[in-house]
C-alpha cells in the first residue's frame, strides 16, 4: 500500500521454516516489486500524505458550505409563486451593476435561492464569478459571494478545493497532486501483489506484536482499500497537467470526446469546447421565454442560462446536477425567435465521456452526495493509516542500511523473457502517458542498479560473494 513498506531484509525470515512460499511465476518479480514498493513508499507518502488531508477536508466541505453560508442559499421563508427570472435578474443587477451577467442559476428547489453569476468584477479571482443569490419569491438579494467552478463552490471549499489541487501554489503546484496519483495505482498494486503472495499465517494480526503486527495491519487495511486507491490515481489523472493532457488527446483520437451544444444558432452539435462564452446582454426573447424553451425539451432543474457572448451566438441552457442520476442534457434556444436550434442529451455521450464524468463526479464526492463523501472521508483515513503504519514499519526494523538492501546484481537477467517482455511493455506504455510516474521510474531503477553495482564491488573487495 502507498506508504513506506518493508525492505528485501525486512522481509527475510528469520527461520527458513517460516519463509513465505512464492509462485514460479513471481519469485523472480517478487524482489523488484518489493523494491518499488518501499522505495515508492518512502519518496511519495509525504505527498500522498497531503493529498489525503486535504481530500478529506474537500469531502466534508459541501456540508459545511451549506451549514455556513445558508443565509445566502436558503430563503427566509417559502413563498408561493417564485417571479420571473428576468425579474430576479434585474434585482441583482440593481444591487451590483459591476461586470456582466455570465450565467444565471434558478432557483432549484421551493427553499433555494436564485443565483446571478457576474464575471469581470473587480477583486475577484480570474476564472471565477460574482455570485448575487436573490430570494426568488421577493427579488431580496441575501448576499453574494465569489463562486469557481461547474459545482458551485462557494469561498470556504474553493480554498480547501485549490489547496487540494494545487497547495495555492498556481499550475507549478498542481505537479504534487499528479506525481501522487501517478504513483498511488502502482503502490496499491505492488502491495496487493506482496501481501497476496506471502503464506496465510503471516498475513494474520491477531496474536502478533512489533513490526509484525504493524505489517499485518498495513496490508490488511490496505487491501481492503485498494480498489479505491486505484479509483482515485484513474480519476484523480483524468484532470491533472501532463497525464490529463495526453488522457484528453487520446480520447479526441478515439472520438471519444466530451461533445458541447452548439451556441451558433441553427448549428449542430459544436466539437469539444465550451458550451459559451461568458458575456453578452439579453436581447429578444428573454430569459422566462428561453427557459420556458428548454423545459419544453424535458429539461429539469438544476439548470444554467448562460447568455449569447455576441450577436451571432444562442443561449445555451444546460442542466448541471452532478448526483445520480446525473441532469446534464444542455440545448441552444435562439435570442431572437425563442426557437430551440440545438439538443444535446447526456444520453448520447461517447462512452469514454460518461466514464470520465461519472469518474470526475465519483472523485470529487458529488455522484452519490453524503455518502460518496463519507465514503470518500474513510479512503483518506486509510490512506493516511497506512502511510503511519509504513513509516513505522521503517522505523521497528531499526537495523541494516537506511534504504535496505538494494536488489541482487543480475536480478533482470533471472526474469524470464516471458515475464520480463510483458512487465517492460506494461512499463513503458503507462509512463509515457504518465510522464509523472516514467521519469522518476527510470530514475527509481537507475539508483537501484547502481546500488546493486555498488554492492557487488564491495563484496568483491571483502571476498564475499554478492
């Protein structure tokens, strides 16, 4: 598991009775990927380390958000008939005039306030908006608060969300949390391959004491917890710099891109950018008129009205709720006839799309609301149990070199060619997609010959065997 694991002499018996028997097949990988185990363990935890803090943080976040800003997002009290948008719109604007109207978010449920998104105004972050929330029953507007993202995240999990991404250190910082999903996946695969391939009474915990205890608890709960390691290093990899860029390009290869509605009137659907530009004024049919369009094709709330950016563009209105089943059918509605010119339903995504979103809003804790969160909380937990527990493991053995022993010279040459084709091929492709687990790989095997060069010399000058 993704911490700092037992090293090739921590893993020696101390008795050969109790030598734990290997498959054919993996005695000969069974060193190596001991190796890449600890050594990962022991470079990467502090990462992983940080990404599990603040993902735990980032889960808990959408209850806290609502707990602290229910003023803005709640009612005072429920009235009977909400007033048209444009009405609630006008409220906005007449309470902050600065920049213009991005988007506007109605009133989703009989409590929920109305959101006006305004973008290029003054202090506020780029990239994010204004958001006015208007009581839609009297047009009273309750506050507003600076906004980032398709979910909505208001201040407090804006921070936690960038201090999760990117340590508030910009894109240079985004570089931690893809070098921490590069290599959770291989960390959690390595530990299930060493735990499933020791003898059942060594894997006990009941009974044991000392790093033996510790061993148990770091590969029991981290078995248990590996098919979410690996969820998360997929999906965490899907929106990081370098791997996410290359993950993106090879599913636009495969045409297996996220399509948009196109917002050029009369236009059918746009290739893979944004459904519109933020911007543009009200014109012509109007927002209660373009509205009452897409709920004639079926959409329901949650939805975004984003304006037309210029006068040959459409509104776009697209439904944006994350949790199952997930609402993100979008459609173009024409500014001037209230016509709608295009329909896009999630229905028809590409499959490699529906995956990614289904992945992204799984990840994030949305797809299954608490739960998903709760459930999200308990990975973080374990992930940061089991980096402890290895980091303590390293420190019980309390004997023989810092990093252990390196594996034997001429490990490679006893692999196999079966087995040795296919782990390069295995290797290689993953690391050239994923530049953040590659380089330092190579580097990883590059240290560890050297080493087992090293050792070889050594004891050659001492007239021992190496």
């Amino acid at each position: 598991m993704p911490t700092a694991s037992p090293t090739a002499t921590d893993e020696a018996p101390r008795h050969p009775a109790s030598a734990p028997p290997s498959s054919d097949s993996l005695a000969p990988l069974r060193p190596l990927i001991l190796r890449l185990h600890f050594y990962a363990g022991v470079v990467v935890a502090p990462f992983l380390l940080v990404a599990a803090v603040t993902g735990f943080l980032y889960a808990g976040a959408f209850q806290a958000e609502k707990l602290v800003y229910s003023h803005e997002l709640t009612v005072a009290d429920v009235g009977e008939t909400k007033l048209p948008v444009s009405r609630q719109v006008a409220a906005a604007r007449k309470a902050h005039p600065e920049g213009t109207v991005s988007a506007v978010r109605p009133s989703p449920a009989a409590d929920a306030t109305t959101r006006v998104l305004l973008s290029g105004v003054e202090g506020v972050a780029a990239g994010h908006t204004l958001a006015v929330f208007v009581d839609p029953y009297t047009g009273e507007v309750r506050g507003a608060l600076e906004q980032y993202g398709s979910t909505g995240a208001l201040p407090l999990r804006t921070w936690i969300d960038e201090l999760h991404r990117d340590l508030h250190l910009g894109e240079t910082g985004r570089l931690y949390s893809e070098f921490a999903a590069s290599w959770l996946w291989v960390i959690a695969g390595g530990g299930l391959v060493l735990w499933f391939s020791r003898r059942r009474a060594l894997r006990t915990v009941r009974g044991t004491t000392g790093r033996r205890r510790t061993l148990g608890l770091h590969g029991t709960v981290g078995v248990w917890v590996a098919a979410g390691f690996l969820f998360l290093s997929a999906t965490g990899l899907t929106w990081s710099t370098y791997a996410g860029a290359n993950i993106a390009e090879l599913r636009t290869s495969l045409g297996q891109a996220t399509p948009s509605v196109s917002a050029t009137a009369g236009g059918e659907h746009a290739g893979h950018g944004a459904a519109a530009p933020a911007g543009g004024a009200e014109r012509g049919a109007g927002l209660d008129e373009v509205l009452a369009a897409a709920r004639a094709k079926g959409l329901t709330d949650p939805v975004e009205i984003v304006p037309p950016a210029d006068a040959d563009s459409a509104y776009v209105v697209k439904q944006v709720q994350r949790s199952w089943p997930e609402k993100q059918d979008s459609v173009a509605v024409d500014p001037v006839t209230g016509e709608v010119t295009d329909v896009l339903r999630f229905a028809d995504y590409p499959l490699l799309a529906k995956l990614t979103r289904w992945g992204i809003d799984l990840h994030t804790g949305t797809l299954f609301g608490p739960a998903n969160q709760i459930a999200l909380m308990l990975l973080a937990l374990a992930l940061v149990l089991l980096i402890v527990w290895g980091y303590r493991m390293w420190w019980q053995r309390g004997r023989g070199p810092a990093f252990g022993r390196p594996v034997p010279r001429g490990a490679w040459q006893r692999v196999p060619p079966r087995l040795l084709v296919p782990l390069v091929a295995a290797v290689a492709v993953p690391g050239w997609f994923v530049p953040l687990l590659g380089l330092p790989l190579i580097a990883f095997l590059a240290v560890d010959v050297l080493l087992g060069e090293t050792a070889h010399r050594r004891a050659r000058r001492r007239g021992a065997p190496a």
